[in-house]
C-alpha cells in the first residue's frame, strides 16, 4: 500500500508532529462537533471506532474527525491514511515520537479543532450511531457548557452502565455541584462541551499517564455554569480484552497516587467555586486515595504495606490546608471507617477490615435503633445508608406482589424498583415505590409489561436519590413461577443472597 506524504507545519506552529499531505487543514469551513481520538497501537478496533463517527446520524459535514497517532508501531497509521484518503472532514495528525501520556495527543486535537463543540473518543471504543446528534442538539437547545449522556461498558460476559449519575434522568440546565458523583467517573467518554470554554480558559489535560482526564475535566466542570445530562445512550466503553496497550494497566499504584497527589495540588491551587472544589477533593481523598487505593490486590499480597501507608500520609498532609474536617464529606460510611484506622494507627484491623470486605460477598447486617450496620467484629460496627429485606412476594393474576422493608437515610427518596438485565444492562424496566411510615414497600409488577424483555437472569434493585441502588435481601431460597404467555418467570434468591428474576421463553 502506497503511503500518503507527510508534510511538516510551518516553523511559526508548534512542532513535533505532521500532518497528512492533502488535508484541508488551513482551510476548513468551521463544524458544529469536532471529535479527537487519540492513537497508539490500536490496529485491532481502529477500523470500528472510525466507522462509529463516520456514520453518526448528524452527519459528518457537520463533524470533523481528529485523529492523533502517537508513535504507534503496528498497522494503525496504514488504517489513519486510509480513511483520511477518503473522507476529506477526517484530519491525520502524526506524533513525531511517543509521548507517552494521551495527554499531549488531545491536547493538539484541541489546539488544532475548529469545531463549535468538543468531544473525545478513545481508538479502542465506539459511539453509538445518534451519540453525537443527541449531545449536540441538547448544547443547541439550550447554550449549556457541557453535556453527558449513558456510557455502555462492553466486556466479554456483558454490558454494564458506567457512571449512572451521569445518564439516570434527563436534567437542563442545572448546577454541576446539584449531582453528588459529579465530580466521578471522568473519562473522555460520552460528553460534549463548548470548545470556548476549554479556550477561553485555557484548560489543558496535563501530560501524566494516569489522571490526566480526571483532571481535565474537573477544571472543565469547574468553568461550567449550567450541564446537562441525558439516558441516552452515547458511547460504547470496550473493556472485552485486556487490553495491555492502555496506560493504566502499565502504571502502578503508587505512581497512581504521585498522580492524583499532582491533582490535589492543581485544585488546591485554583480559586474555584468552594463547593465544587470541596466535591473535587473529596473524590479524590475518598475514592482514590482510599477506596481504590487500598482495594488493589497487589495491597493484599505485597509485604510492603508500610509504603502504601507513606504515600497515603504525604496525602492526608494536603488535607491541613482546609478549613473543614474533610472525612466528614465521604460518601461511603466504610471509607470512614478506613481512615479512622489508618489514622489511629490500627493497620491490622485495617488490613483485615478491606480483606473482609472484598471477600464477603454477603455481608451481616444488623437493625440497630431503626438503623443497618454491617458487623465487621464485635468492635467495628459500619453504618449501612440504606438496606431493604424481603418480607413476602406471590403471584395475583398476571401481576407479580413484592413486599419487603427499607431501613436507612433515604427513605423519602426512594424512587423505583429496577429490573435490569444481568448480561444487558439496556434491557431494563422500572416500578414506582413509596414507603410507607414503618419503611415498608409494596410493588406491583405487571407481568405483561415484563413480557417485553427479553429472555435472561436480570438482578433487581431498589433505586433512591435518582440513581443510587441496592438489592433488596431474601434471607430464604424458595422461588415462585408463573406461566404466562408462553413466558415463565421465575423469582428466586442469587447466590449473594438477593432477590432476582429469571425470564424463560416456553416454546409453543
């Protein structure tokens, strides 16, 4: 195969990469969405996630495609030049040597968009094929700065959602900070924002292997006045293989923590809004520095705990520059619980605390004073914000009977009962639910309009505050059938101890 020529830009742009001979790149026409993918080594899903955007119901003369290869070796630059040869709104940019960081590569795709909005797609993933049309047209309608929609986590056993706070309900024009997890599950995946705002504020992804999104887009969302979220689907997340190519499966641990350390300091050292920055630093001392930091198997095997429990304090030394008790912000009661130990001192009980929590599945829970705890011994008891029990079910006609009791925080924004399916997470429907002033439910679940799924296992959940779920508990493992319509359905106990549903198709 014949190679296009490269040529270099002028010396008065910025040097280290080319880009493909022929491209329009000093004469574009201005496009409603530019999207930038970066590229390194990644010949074996390419081919799929360019054909995602040259499909995209908005249509691609309203998109430009900006792809930058970073040093890859394999075949991915034949596969760029190939389809830049053929669609004159795909620009081909060549990275003079690897970078090392995504970072640098999205970095010059913004440097370089046109585009009214701004959006990112990884060289392993895809877009659904409306993804963009629905982000774009929901910036149109109403001139927020940011949008995100549903991201499908595509692995070899299923799909799962990712990120739910962010595609649960449609909301407009509302405050970053009115989302509680807002400030989680940053990835380049499923959001489109006004490329002004990245410009007019100079908003970078600094040049790390690891965090570098995080960052990004909390400075994003800390520039932003008014986003909106939407269930649509947008963007098809790949995690089928292992995938050894990607960044965060070659960094470890403690690099991860010297570069969320780095990120501490970027949001310390910005005078943003102090709620927003206050959400930001709690996700990143919660969850990274504790939740995910200690629930890496390397934790539980290495015999260098010792140095984890360093990085972990030249962390917490960051937390004496604010003027609030910060734990008192965690979200997840057993991530207190952590750092009471660590900060007591109580590295075994530590250690056994998130040994026992990985590996029991089912976890004891206790009603104390109206209240759930999990019982970790007879010395640590962990609040529980909210536990359901199974109390009785049955069949009544073609409608399926569920009672069961809530104990917990959130009683008064308990929403829905959702049924989702276990290997499909778009198969799914939901059922109203109010409590009633001893926290008991009763749902009503037409079969027929269980009918409508397809056949599979599907897990049942109870939803609070819009997007929050738990199981709802069934301490016995009788199961109830029913035969309708040449569907049979059966609700029976999982093997973690749940109550959940299996739908059969009879043949006729």
């Amino acid at each position: 195969m014949m190679r296009k020529r490269i040529f270099k830009l002028p010396k008065s742009s910025h040097t280290g990469y080319t880009i493909a001979a022929g491209q329009p790149i000093n004469n574009r026409q201005p496009k409603l969405v530019s999207v930038i993918t970066p590229v390194f080594n990644a010949e074996k899903y390419l081919r799929k996630t360019i054909d995602s955007v040259t499909v995209q119901s908005l249509g691609l003369d309203n998109i430009e495609y900006l792809l930058i290869d970073d040093g890859s070796s394999d075949s991915s630059r034949d596969i760029l030049l190939d389809y830049s040869s053929r669609f004159p709104n795909i620009i081909v940019v060549f990275l003079e040597k690897n970078s090392g960081t995504p970072g640098r590569p999205r970095n010059i795709g913004m440097e370089l968009a046109i585009g009214k909005y701004i959006t990112f797609l990884d060289a392993d993933d895809w877009l659904e094929p409306k993804g963009l049309e629905a982000l774009a047209a929901i910036l149109e309608d109403t001139g927020d700065d940011y949008v995100v929609g549903k991201t499908i986590q595509v692995k070899a056993n299923g799909n799962t959602i990712i990120g739910e706070h962010e595609s649960c309900k449609e909301r407009r024009s509302v405050c970053p900070s009115s989302i509680p997890h807002v400030f989680y599950h940053l990835g380049p995946r499923a959001r489109m924002m006004r490329a002004d705002i990245v410009r007019d504020n100079q908003i970078l992804f600094p040049e790390m292997k690891f965090a570098e999104d995080k960052q990004f887009f909390m400075e994003v969302l800390a520039h932003s006045t008014k986003i909106s979220t939407t269930t649509k689907p947008i963007y098809f997340l790949n995690r089928s293989d292992n995938q050894e190519t990607r960044l965060t499966n070659q960094t470890n641990i403690i690099q991860k923590a010297n570069c969320n350390l780095k990120v501490i300091h970027h949001v310390m050292n910005n005078n943003w809004e102090k709620n927003k920055q206050k959400m930001m630093l709690n996700r990143l001392y919660e969850f990274d520095s504790i939740s995910r930091f200690f629930s890496t198997p390397h934790f539980q095997k290495t015999k260098l705990k010792p140095v984890y429990y360093y990085k972990l304090k030249q962390v917490l030394k960051t937390t004496k520059q604010l003027d609030y008790e910060f734990s008192e912000e965690f979200l997840q009661p057993l991530n207190k619980t952590v750092y009471q130990l660590f900060r007591n001192k109580k590295y075994r009980d530590l250690e056994n605390l998130i040994a026992w929590n990985q590996k029991e599945k089912v976890k004891e829970v206790t009603i104390k004073d109206g209240q759930p705890y999990m019982i970790f011994n007879d010395d640590i008891h962990i609040r529980v914000p909210m536990h359901a029990i199974f109390l009785d079910d049955g069949f009544f006609q073609d409608t399926y009977r569920l009672t069961f009791s809530v104990f917990g925080d959130y009683l008064d924004s308990l929403s829905d009962v959702l049924i989702r399916d276990t290997k499909n997470a778009l198969n799914e429907i939901s059922f109203p639910v109010v409590a009633d002033g001893n926290g008991n439910v009763t749902v009503k679940i037409n079969l027929v309009l269980l009918t409508s799924l397809p056949p599979s296992t599907y897990s049942i959940f109870l939803r609070y505050r819009d997007y929050l779920k738990i199981n709802i508990r069934k301490p016995a493992s009788d199961r109830v059938r029913h035969l309708m319509n040449q569907h049979q359905f059966t609700f029976f106990q999982t093997v973690y101890g749940n109550i959940g549903l299996k739908i059969e198709k009879q043949q006729e």
